[in-house]
C-alpha cells in the first residue's frame, strides 16, 4: 500500500467522524480556528477523492482556501483551546 492511502485511510474516519482537532498539528496548542481547519480538512479530502473527475480545480482549491484564510467563513470563529 502507498504512504499516501495509508494516510488517507487513517484521516478518512477522522473526518467522517468530525474528529477535526485529533488531525491538527499538536505544535499549534489549540491556537486555531475550529471552523478554519474543519473546512481545510473538507477541501483536503476533496482534493484526494478516488475518482479524479470529482476532484476540485486548483483554482477552485485557491478561492477555497483564500476564503478559510480571510478569516470570513465565521465571524465567530475562535480558537480550539479558547472554545472549551
């Protein structure tokens, strides 16, 4: 098996199950946008999809993330370690 389906076979149930914040970089501490990385996730498993017809193009992956970076997608929008 490739690296990259061992990784996307460990990330799949994550994200399904909405485990978004078990797939986030420790090093960050909690200081991130739940709703920022839950949608990056999203777009991230969009981009790897089986089927390469059903995956987004780039150009659509960059409007998406440049979204998620504004920092529009939630006005209330806080960090992980904040939001407990």
């Amino acid at each position: 098996m490739e690296k990259s389906a061992i990784l996307l076979n460990g990330a799949n149930p994550l994200i399904k199950d909405e485990k978004f914040s078990e797939m986030a970089d420790p090093m960050l501490q909690g200081h991130y946008p739940a709703k920022g990385l839950e949608q990056a996730l999203i777009i991230a498993q969009m981009c790897v999809h089986e089927q390469p017809t059903n995956r987004p193009a780039i150009a659509e992956v960059v409007a998406f993330l440049t979204h998620i970076a504004s920092g529009k997608y939630d006005s209330e929008s806080q960090d992980v370690q904040n939001s407990t």
